[in-house]
C-alpha cells in the first residue's frame, strides 16, 4: 500500500482479542497506536486541520496554536509538517521528554506552563496562556479540541463508523474520555446505527468530568481538569470512574498476560471494562478502544521505581528494574 500523507497512514482494522479478559465474554481490543503518530489522536489532528482549510479558514501567514498533553501535539507536529502550517504547542510538566522531543523534532514550537490551575492540573493554566497570546497576535488560530466539533465528527466518521464496519453491533463498547470526542462521536454514530450498543465512559478519578472532585493525576490523556465543552451528557452513556492505582496494575497485568504494552488511558478502560463484563450475559461481545500503546510509558507505568513512588500499593515486580535484577 502507497500511501502519499504520512496522516493517512491510519489501520482501522486492527483488534486484539484478549481470551478469558472476562470469562464467558470476548473482548476486542480496538488499537488504535498502529500509526506514525502512535495514537488516536492522529484522526482528531486532520480531522481539525482540515476542517479549518474546508472553511476557508486558514490563510497564508497564519500560526495554529493548540494545547496537549502530549499525544495530539505529536499528531499535530506530523499533520502541520506535512501541509507547511506552523505550529505552536502549548504543554506542561506533565509531557514526556520523549513527547517533547518528537514535537521539536517535527519542527513544532513547544511551550511549556508550570503553574497549576485550581483544580491541581494544569490545563486552565494551558488555557489562560493560548486566550492571552491570541488577544494580542492575529495571525493566531486556536484549535480548541475541546469545543471544536470538528474532533467530534473525526471520531463519528472515522473510529466509531470503521468500528461498526468491522465488528457490527457489540453489546457494550468502552471508550475513555479526555476531551470527549472520542466518545462523542462513538455516541452519536452508535445512537444512530447500532442503539442497542450500550457505551461505557472511563474515566479517571481526580477528574472533573462526571462531577467529581478534582485531585491531581498523572497518567496523561483521560480526565481533565474541566469540563470540555463538546461533553454533551444529554446523550444516552454510562459513566464508570476509576483509579488510577487500579489503572497502573491494569496495565502491568495485560502486559504480563498477554504480552501486549497498552498506554496508561487503556489501562483505565480495561477496569471499566472488566466491571461492565460482570453485567453482560455470558457470549456477548464487547470492544474496548485503546487510544495508544505502552512504549511511552516505560519510565511511568512501567518503571517500578516510578510506581512505587506515586502507587505503592500498585506494586508488583514486574516492571524493567525487577526484570533488571
Ligand atoms: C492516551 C489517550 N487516551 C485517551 C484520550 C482521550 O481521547 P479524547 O480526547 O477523544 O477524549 C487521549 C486523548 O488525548 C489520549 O491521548
């Protein structure tokens, strides 16, 4: 297969079966870090891009300027690179080295916020920092993930439409939410095609999202420290939060069972996951969708030194240093 756009480099027809994940029930884990980009997030960074230049929005001269916490900001990189629009991507502490590197290398201009906001994250700092640069420079264009339709309709016509096309209707389908365009745009194609599906939302504890109260977190991606405004709960989903303790073990116990290195988020829907499994009838079917893998996640969830510092009680040896020693 040629392919002329590195974007377009995107396998929506890759599940990994995990036998016996919950008995009686088979679960497909739809894998979504099989691209350049190494994420989901490269459909939601044409799906933006694009959206603009169809609106005849984007003009010569012009800076787009985004805020991640890593994964679209890589996506962004590739998608801008490619089609010749600077880029401004605005990060925090949390990124990682490896995250960042790629975004420089990709010749994106990477800022980073250190102040946390009032909920102990750090994306209303993100923020704040994007509407003062844009107040004061016109030839700004802000993305704004968060509200921008564009990230919902990526995820309808793209992940949630390719999904149906190759596993028809599953009986539940878990989806984890950051800035809900994921599962927004799941929600919308399945209330539309298939309505029997039941969707399940994981999200992270210490997250705004559902209503909680907001406590500072550390795997990236899922939760936030508001409320997205594409986050329409009118819509018919179940909401399910989880720990990220529990989250951490999820990830180190796939990994030894199955021999797959999932990313931290994936972590999270594979709890929600599991406790869904207990409400379905033995012989469903379920899909889980995994929004990158684990290679970026070796100093985190995978070092024990790491966990042991943030999840003590997520210890188990079965990280690098034990394989070390
Ligand atoms: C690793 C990871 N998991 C989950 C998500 C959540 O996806 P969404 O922003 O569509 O809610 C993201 C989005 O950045 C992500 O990078």
């Amino acid at each position: 297969m040629i392919y002329r756009k590195v974007q377009d480099i995107v396998l929506e027809d890759v599940f990994l079966e995990l036998p016996g994940f919950v008995p009686g029930i088979q679960l497909l884990l739809k894998i979504e870090g099989v691209n350049p980009a190494g994420s989901i997030k490269m459909k939601t960074a044409s799906g933006l891009v694009e959206s603009l230049e169809s609106d005849g929005l984007l003009w010569d001269g012009a800076r787009l300027i985004e805020s991640s916490s890593g994964n679209l900001g890589i996506a962004l990189g590739m998608v801008c690179a490619q089609k010749g629009h600077p880029l401004t991507i605005v990060t925090d502490p949390n990124v990682s080295p490896q995250a960042e590197k790629m975004m420089r290398a990709l010749g994106t201009d990477v800022v980073k916020v250190t102040r946390r906001d009032s909920n102990g994250g750090y994306l209303k700092t993100r923020i704040d920092y994007i509407r003062r640069r844009i107040a004061c420079d016109p030839r700004l264009i802000w993305l704004n993930q968060y509200a921008n339709r564009a990230n919902v309709t990526a995820h309808r016509d793209g992940t949630a439409e390719h999904l149906y096309k190759e596993v028809g209707s599953p009986d539940a389908l878990v989806v984890g939410v950051g800035t809900a365009g994921t599962l927004m745009g799941c929600v919308e194609y399945f209330a539309a095609h298939s309505p029997a599906t039941r969707i399940i939302a994981a999200d992270a504890e210490g997250s705004v999202l559902f209503g909680g109260p907001p406590a500072p977190r550390y795997i990236p991606g899922i939760g936030a420290s508001r409320t997205p405004e594409i986050l329409d709960s009118s819509w018919t989903f179940e909401k399910v939060v989880v720990g990220e303790a529990e989250t951490v073990r999820m990830c180190r116990r796939v990994a030894r069972r199955y021999g797959v290195l999932v990313g931290g988020s994936t972590g999270t829907v594979l709890v929600a996951a599991e406790r869904a499994g207990a409400s379905l009838s033995e012989g469903s079917r379920m899909v889980a969708i995994s929004p990158d893998l684990g290679d970026r996640y070796t100093d985190t969830v995978y070092s024990d030194s790491w966990v042991a510092e943030h999840f003590p009680q997520a210890v188990d040896g079965a990280g690098e240093d034990a394989a070390a020693g």
